[in-house]
C-alpha cells in the first residue's frame, strides 16, 4: 500500500512517524527506516525523550499512515541534538526478517516475536541457533529467567524488535 513511501524514506534516511496500529491509529512509533524488502521494513527507533530505542521489524502492510515534518519530527530533532546515538545492526535489504534474527543473535540481544499476527509477543528469548529458516530460540521470561526453548519457522514471523528498553530491561535481569 505504502511500498514506495516506505522505499523513498528508506533511501532517503529521513526520520518519520510511522503509523502501524490499524486498531488505535493515533498510536505511532517514530524512527528511520534501515531496511526494506519490499515485504518487511526493519526501523530504528527513537524514544519519546529522544535516545535509541530499539529496532523493530514489520510488514509493510501494517503501515496505514506515514507523517514526515511535522510538529513531533522538530520536537524530536531539539530532543536528539547533542543525545542521539543511533546503534547499527546489519540488516540486509534481501531478506529483512532473517537478517534481523542474525543480527540479535551475533549482538546477543533479547529479541521479542509476534507469530502469525497475533498482536502479542508469543515469544521472548535469545537466538541460539538458525538453520535453513528455522530459529532456535531459548525463552526467557520477565525476570530474566530462562523459560524453555521455542523452534520458529521465519515465514510464522509478522514482527519482531530488539534493543529497545524493554528488551535491555530483560538482558540486564538475565545476565
């Protein structure tokens, strides 16, 4: 729907409000978008007090409003000036989603995975190990205790994130 826009801000390396809630779409997250497949774009986010927060993957369906310049964007540029700095992971554009996972793994990062749209992350946990599509990934709960293993075919993939606060609270119980 928004492919082209996505691709422009993707090569552009602006920063946007990207709208991915079709159930509360006042909701937004705000970012640059660092990959794009065609499919799945992957976004590094900035927090609402203007540091890091995170990579976040997603279809590109999901997308239902992109909003560039406006009052958020200068709020935010004042809040990242000076504070700002973005961590890079390689994603690559060929296969956004697999890149992603690769790159967690290789940061050791908590990634968290939504499964076949279910609006929730049904799985949290650090990637162990990849084989042809399938990830092997060792569940750790909210206390940062382990929780089992989970095996993950990447097309049951419709979202993921890894870095934001979240998952950083979780590496910091896990360690």
């Amino acid at each position: 729907m928004l492919n082209e826009i996505i691709r422009r801000i993707y090569e552009s390396g602006e920063y946007a409000g990207i709208y991915a809630n079709a159930e509360d779409t006042s909701k937004f997250m705000y970012g640059r978008i660092v990959a794009f497949d065609g499919e799945f774009f992957a976004a590094s986010l900035v927090s609402p007090d203007g540091a890091f927060d995170g990579i976040t993957v997603q279809d590109a369906e999901s997308v239902v409003r992109i909003e560039l310049d406006g009052g958020y964007s200068a709020r935010m540029k004042k809040l990242m000036a000076g504070v700002y700095t973005e961590e890079k992971f390689d994603i690559s554009c060929e296969d956004v989603r697999g890149s992603a996972l690769e790159a967690a793994k290789k940061a050791g990062c908590i990634v968290s995975i939504e499964l076949l749209g279910s609006g929730v992350s049904d799985v949290i946990g650090i990637v162990e190990d990849i084989d042809g599509g399938m990830y092997r990934i060792a569940q750790v709960n909210e206390d940062g205790s382990g929780d089992g293993i989970s095996y993950i075919s990447l097309d049951a993939i419709t979202e993921l994130g890894f870095a934001s606060a979240d998952e950083r609270r979780i590496e910091r119980l896990h360690k």
